[in-house]
C-alpha cells in the first residue's frame, strides 16, 4: 500500500491568522501531518509520499526520513487534481490518498485501508454539511461525490480519504492527466474525474459510524479539532 498525502495548497481561510501552513498546525501536542505519519506507520503503511508546495521547506523539515516529498511549484494557481496529476506516476498498485488538514480516528483508516473495493471513499453519514464534498450513496455503494451535490440530496460528507486498488489507481492517473492535457479543470479537485472511474470500477463509501474526524479549513474548525476525543 502506498500513501499519497496532498500538501500543496495555500489555505487560504486560515492563512491569515497563522503563517504555518495547515497541515503543521498543532492538535494534541502533534502536528496533523505527524498525527496521519504516525497512524499510518501503525497500520504498516511505510511507502509514503507527501506533494507539497505552499512553504514546502517546513514541511519537508517536518517530515521523517522514510517519507518522501515531491515539491508542485503551482500550488496557488491551481487545485489538487492538476498536483496529483504532476506526480500521477505514483498511482500505480494500491494507493490511499488523503488530504494533508484532515485527522481520522485510527480505526477508520484501518476499515478504509481493509476494504476490497477498487475505489473507496471514506464518509460520514452522519449529517451533510455546507463547504463540504457531499456523497450521495445507495448504502455502501457510492454514486457521486462533490460539492456541487445539494446537502437535501447528500448522504454524507467525503472526509478527504480514499483508497484506489491497484486497477483504478493507474486509471485515476490516466483521466487527471486528460484533464491537465486538454488545460480543464485548473480550480477543481481530484474528485472532480471520480463520476467517470466509478462507472468503470466497483466503488464504495466506507462510513464511519461514530468514529471520530476533523478536518481544518479555519480558525474555528481548528478550535473544534482540539476538543474532539480521538483514539491514541
């Protein structure tokens, strides 16, 4: 299994009250990057990459030395399905790939990282909120992803990780790269080619149940963050 952890961007709703760039905020006494590093060396993930680009010197301080980092020099002009696409060469076999401002309970990522889907997404169905990339879902079979998805019509909200088998792997590399060729879809995420690779692949969401997520967009999520009660 190989780990894709997405660092480049800007956060642009917290950048101004802290010049760190997110992934490096603290909770718990560790930075989230360091929560995620931890949890998946836990879970026996070692082959790590980590895409950075937004003050990318702190963040390749920060980094242990089994983890390799990957430097996307157009960060602030673009979203992350054009950083992931710069480096597609390493979605080859299983791959998670996960947001850098987002920390899960370790138990989820174990269920995400056990699923035998091609495409798997982890989700929590617990409620559909705004700012968000929604889900719509027919139990666990995943039908769509995105923001553009109306909160009366989600099923849940896709909390930033997603496991990709070793055939849809090399596929998502495939159609972010037309996106990137035919110059489209500079501002949208790597989600934005998941409607396509999920008519070609079996494709899941694996909910979270009561397991516990944050994810840190501001200031006031950061404060949520803190006081939510996570596994070791």
């Amino acid at each position: 299994m190989r780990a894709i952890i997405l660092a480049a961007g800007v956060g642009s709703r917290i950048r101004g009250h802290t010049a760190s760039p997110k992934c490096l905020l603290r909770i718990d006494g560790k930075t989230l990057l360091q929560h995620q590093l931890d949890a998946l060396q836990e879970l026996g993930v070692s082959d790590v990459h980590v895409i950075v680009g937004y003050r990318s010197e702190e963040i390749i301080g920060a980094l242990p030395g089994h983890v390799r980092h990957h430097v996307y020099s157009q960060y602030a002009e673009t979203n992350n399905l054009w950083t992931l696409a710069a480096f597609s060469e390493l979605l080859q076999g299983d791959c998670l790939v996960q947001f850098a401002d987002v920390r899960v309970s370790r138990d989820a990522l174990r269920d995400l990282l056990c699923s035998l889907s091609d495409v798997a997404l982890l989700g929590d169905g617990r409620q559909c909120l705004e700012g968000t990339m929604r889900i719509r879902a027919r139990g666990e079979q995943l039908l769509e992803v995105g923001s553009h998805i109306p909160v009366s019509e989600g099923h849940g909200n896709f909390i930033g990780l997603a496991r990709f088998g070793a055939a849809a792997s090399p596929r998502l590399g495939a159609l972010i790269n037309r996106c990137v060729q035919l110059g489209q879809r500079r501002q949208d995420y790597y989600t934005a080619v998941l409607p396509e690779l999920c008519s070609e692949h079996r494709a899941h969401v694996v909910w979270l149940g009561g397991k516990s997520w944050a994810e840190v967009d501001d200031v006031s999520d950061l404060e949520r963050a803190q006081a939510i009660p996570f596994d070791a």
